[in-house]
C-alpha cells in the first residue's frame, strides 16, 4: 500500500455526494487513507461582504479546514479532493509513479484534472498520444494552463501548511476576496498538471462553475461542454458517462438552435 493520506470535502447535506465518494474510494480499496472534511456552508451577508457568493465563501472555510488537517498528517504526501470527483483505476499507479514522487519532492502542488478549452483538449490528446507512442505514460503540464484546478490535488503537508497560512493571512487583511482557486494561483509559483487525468467531475454530481479559460467562444464554456472535455482526458477505458453526457450536451444545443441536426 502506497504511503500517503487522503482528504474530501463534503456538505453535510450533500448526501449523494457522501455516498458516490464512499463507494469509489472502497473499489479502489483506499477507505482506511480517506478522511471526510465537512465542508462549511457559507453565511450570505459575510459572502457579500467579502465580494463572494456564499458558496465561494463556504469553499473558502472549508479549504482552509482541508489544508489544516492535511498539514498535520504524518505521511509523505497527501490527496485533498472535492466530493464531485471520479478516480481512475490508475490513480494508484500515478501515486508510485517517479514523476509525481519527483515533483512533490521538489514541494510542488500537482493538479490531477485541469480546466481546458477546446483547443487545449485537441493539443493535450494529441501529445498524449505522441508521448504513448515513445513509451512515456503520462506528461507535466506546467504552463499554458490559467490556474491550477483544485478538485483534486497532491501535495506534502510542509506545502498544505503554508497555503492554509497564505488562505488564513487573506481573510484577516483582505476586504475582498476572488475565488478560493483563483487566490490559491496567485500565492502558488510551483504547482503542475499531470496528464492523461486521473480524476474528472462526475458528470451528474459536477457543480455549475466558470470557465477558466478566455481564448474561445462564450458558447463552448458552458458547464457541460467543460466538464465533457476534461472527461475527455480523464484516462478510463469505456466511459459510459461521457457518452451519455456527450450525446444529452448535443441535444441541449440542437434545442436552442446552435446546433442544426440533419
């Protein structure tokens, strides 16, 4: 078993939530590493005064109360995950790999899932499979990329205890506050993406959420087209999800005329 200990975050009334993580985590017979954070729902007229709606605000809470436990662990490395995300079998293997071991020594953040335009969905597959056809399995992505995207990330608890200070210096000085990710990309030098993903947004758990992206089309960012791309290079075989949820996007836009069926 590999060394390592595991954090998510969840609403207490997000009960499906609770359960899909569960289940997953006992498939892949890791229960015993994983500790449920509750997650903190976030008061509306503190969110408004910081310049957040509530969920930002409650995501803020409970990020810090994540990195917070996760400082105090005793293992090498850490996970801290959200409640809407699917692991992959391969999961395990990424966590042995040389290449993950290597960055986190080097005390970087590594981001298993990526926010990802079109255009950087066709460029990421495209070097995937040029990197498979040179015997490489999986590649760092440290630029191009806007922000790190915190459903999923690994670190060591040294870094999870210095981003949990930076977050709580925030709140204390700052009378207004972005986004709990996007603040975290603005004290974080050293964080990386590896691909093909190991996790992905479960389809019917994700939450509506901005892109992170500017280069393309407004209509391309919408929630389900984001999160269909990035399941695109979340790295499982047979993806019923992906297809289901592929075919429902195209039938919301033929509905509302983007797209014109034959």
């Amino acid at each position: 078993m590999v060394d390592f200990q595991g954090f998510w975050l969840n609403l207490d009334r997000c009960e499906e939530r609770a359960i899909w993580v569960q289940s997953r985590l006992a498939e892949l017979h890791l229960s015993d590493q994983y500790l449920r954070i509750s997650g903190v729902e976030g008061d509306a007229k503190e969110a408004a005064s910081r310049g957040l709606k509530p969920g930002e605000w409650g995501a803020w809470q409970g990020w810090i109360r994540m990195l917070d436990q996760a400082s105090r662990s005793s293992s090498p490395f850490v996970h801290l995950m959200e409640d809407d995300v699917d692991i992959s079998d391969l999961f395990l293997k990424l966590v042995q790999d040389d290449l993950l071991l290597g960055l986190l020594g080097r005390q970087k953040v590594v981001c298993t899932d990526a926010y990802v335009s079109p255009r950087q969905c066709l460029e990421l597959l495209n070097a995937l499979a040029e990197a498979k056809r040179h015997g490489r399995q999986w590649l760092e992505i440290s630029c191009g990329l806007r922000i790190p995207c915190l459903n999923s990330i690994l670190l060591t608890p040294d870094v999870a205890r210095r981003l949990c200070r930076d977050l709580q210096a925030a709140v204390i000085t700052d009378d207004s506050l972005h986004a709990v990710d996007v603040e975290l990309a603005e004290v974080l030098n050293d964080w990386s993406t590896i691909a093909p993903f190991v996790t992905s947004p479960k389809i019917n758990l994700a939450s509506v959420g901005a892109t992170r992206a500017e280069t393309e089309d407004a209509l391309l960012f919408s929630r389900d087209a984001l999160t269909l791309l990035r399941r695109a290079l979340f790295c499982k075989a047979d993806d019923p999800d992906l297809k289901l949820g592929l075919a429902d996007l195209m039938i919301q836009l033929a509905d509302v005329g983007v797209l014109q069926p034959y």
